[in-house]
C-alpha cells in the first residue's frame, strides 16, 4: 500500500461489535495493494494525481426499514454497499464506505470479508473512474491469494484489526 497516498480505516457499528468477527488489518492492506498493482496502476487511476486519499468502511447490519437508493452492481440481497463520490478539499480526497449485512456470523471466514472488501473498493473505483468495468473486476478477483488471506490470524486481536468502533447513527 502507498503509505503517503492512502489511508484506510475499518469502522465497525458498536452495536455489532461483539458479534462481527475479528479480521487482521493485513487483509485489508493486502486487497487494497492488489487493487493497486493490478487495476490502479496500470489503468493509471490515482497514483500520480495530487491527491491524498482517505477512506473510512463502516460495517454495519441492514435495517430492515432502510432503502438502499443506490444502484450498485455488488450488491445482492444479503448485502448492500453504498460508494458516495469523493468529497474533496485542499488535496485531500475522502470517501465514507458503506457495508451493510443482513447476517452477521462470528463465523465468516477471513475469505469472504476479503471479497467484501474487495467489492467495496472496487464499487469506489468504478463511481469514480469511467475506464473500468464490473468484468474488469470479476476477472482480477479470480487471481486473488486466498492461501494469504487465510493465513492471517484469525480471529485476530482488537489491536491487530485496528477497527475503530462507530456509534450507530441509524
């Protein structure tokens, strides 16, 4: 990861907190690099513009009365991701990221939060930039280390997640 040029937290909602499983941040590190050398780079998406850039997750559980206005082509009945435009001011770019899950599972392995990382950032790239496809995605995902991502602990410490805990504003 470009540590001058992106910053990424993982918001998860305190009234989840106990239930949503512990991921080590280096999944996280590891699909955003991916993203990079495989689609940032070569595309030249991001990487020389002036821009410094922060994204925020928040994961959180759908609200059964909620409407999920945006259309996007992640999305699925059990989850909904929501990729706002970024918000930009003095050079800095910013992005509040939304999962939202019908099931939270202490069980969900560290391979399909990758992938839903994964879809959230690819969601962000695609609002953003117009040289992209959802294919272009589906095509790099298939080339993802899932050996790597299972080898991180798991469950991993508070401290190796480096969630920041997120009041529910719902």
């Amino acid at each position: 990861m470009n540590d001058n040029k992106f910053f990424i937290k993982i918001n998860i909602v305190e009234t989840i907190i106990e239930d949503f499983p512990k991921y080590s941040y280096h999944i996280t590190e590891y699909i955003w690099s991916f993203l990079e050398e495989r689609i940032l780079k070569p595309k030249k998406i991001w990487l020389e513009d002036k821009y410094v850039y922060y994204f925020g997750i928040i994961i959180n559980k759908i609200h059964p009365q909620a409407k999920y206005f945006q259309e996007n082509v992640f999305n699925s009945e059990n989850v909904k991701f929501l990729t706002p435009k970024f918000s930009t001011s003095k050079g800095q770019r910013q992005a509040t990221l939304f999962i939202k899950l019908r099931e939270i599972d202490k069980n969900m392995p560290p391979s399909t939060f990758a992938l839903l990382i994964y879809h959230i950032f690819a969601s962000l790239i695609l609002v953003n930039n117009k040289k992209l496809s959802k294919e272009d995605f589906d095509r790099e995902k298939e080339n993802l280390d899932f050996d790597l991502i299972n080898s991180f602990p798991f469950p991993a410490t508070l401290e190796e997640a480096q969630y920041q805990i997120f009041p529910d504003l719902s």
